[in-house]
C-alpha cells in the first residue's frame, strides 16, 4: 500500500506528465515540489522499488499502470477536497489547494464519497479541473486557452491553468471566475494581449501570460478560434 507521505510525489507526477508526454524530468519534480533533487531522488528510489513509478536518468519519471491509478485515487481525493471547501466551506478559490493538501492524506472511502454528496457531485473542481471518477475516468471538458481567441470570439470561463494564490487573487480582483462570460474584443498584433468585455460592460486588458492560463470554451459551435 502506498505511504500517505508519497501520495504527493504521485499526484505531482501526474500533473507534470500531462504536458510533458507522460515523462518528467528529476529536476522538474524537484522543482515543482521545491525540494532538493537528492531528495526526491532517494524517493524515486523507493517508489520505483515498489513499482509505482519507473525511473531512468535519459528517460525520466514515468507512472506505471499501478501508479497512474494511484496517482488518479489522490487526485480525486485532492479534488473533491477542494470542491467541498469551497462550495460547502465558502473559501475562496485560492486557499482551498494548500488545505486540500493537508485533507487528502485521510484515507477513509466513506468520508470522500459523504462530502462528495455534499458538494453536488461535481464533475469539476473549483479551478475546473475534471474529478475522476472511482475508476480513475475523467469527464470530458473542451478546454482551450483564452490566448486562442479571435476578435468578437464570445466564450465562457471552464478553468485555470495555475493555482498560485497571486494569479487566483488577481482574477477574483477583476471579478473573473468559473463560467464568466467573456467577448473578446481585441487581441493586439504586437504582443498577443487581449481587451476583454464581461458582466456590466465592464474592460480589461489581459496580458498573454494570463491569457495563456486562463481555460475557455466557445459560446457557439464553429468558432475559428484554436484549440
């Protein structure tokens, strides 16, 4: 059975491996956990030897069949965590990750599906990241960057991309969360920024790093917008 201690290396591998074709780097695990690279090393080590991960310096970090289920089991634990702390609990978006952190390593199946209930059975959390379901299958969300957009594209607010508390508070300081309805009405040519409409007419300009991390879908079927 998996240590409650490494659930957050598997969950960290998971996330890192969906942008990185399955494989992430020592250093980039290192990183993102910000610990040392010894560290974390010592325990690919361990995890390896238990077969939840396989480890090879060329090659990377890669979660085998045992660990991706494993890794999915934390992440549908962290997730539900947050939802209910946010929809039960009424914390904001941008503190309901580190006490979710703290809440996912209780390991009683009856407490995850009691708050599930609680929270509505959602399909996503408060940052709009799909839960999984017990078997490890994710529901389906067309997500696509708001730095795709094209002028006049009209589009709805599924998510976010970074969950730091400077990036969640800026957003809920411009009154943007999930399922804001959004009018592009400009990207400017020389750097890729974007004059966005929502609520009551209401503008601002949103640089190409924000954009870029803030997950949209298209209001109507056919836009020429890119995925």
């Amino acid at each position: 059975m998996l240590k409650t201690s490494d659930e957050k290396y598997l969950r960290a591998i998971y996330h890192l491996a969906q942008d990185k074709n399955n494989k992430v780097s020592l250093s980039e695990l290192a990183y993102y956990l910000d610990l040392k690279p010894p560290t974390v090393l010592e325990r690919m080590h361990v995890l390896q030897n238990e077969k939840w991960i396989s480890y090879k310096k060329q090659d990377g970090i890669r979660l085998s069949k045992a660990g991706e289920k494993e890794a999915l089991n934390v992440v549908r634990k962290h997730r539900i965590w947050e939802t209910f702390l946010h929809k039960v609990c009424k914390f904001s978006w941008s503190e309901v990750h580190e006490l979710a952190e703290q809440l996912q390593t209780v390991n009683s199946g009856i407490l995850i599906d009691r708050i599930y209930s609680l929270s509505g059975n959602p399909k996503f959390d408060p940052h709009g990241d799909p839960i999984p379901d017990k078997s490890g299958k994710l529901p389906v969300s067309e997500r696509r960057p708001l730095l795709n957009s094209v002028d006049g594209c009209k589009c709805i607010v599924l998510g976010v991309n970074e969950d730091s508390h400077e990036f969640l508070n800026y957003l809920t300081d411009l009154k943007i969360g999930l399922n804001e309805k959004l009018i592009v009405e400009k990207v400017f040519v020389f750097d890729g920024s974007m004059k966005i409409k929502y609520r009551n007419n209401e503008s601002v300009i949103l640089s190409p790093k924000v954009a870029e991390k803030i997950q949209v879908s298209c209001a109507k079927p056919g836009c020429s917008c890119k995925n």
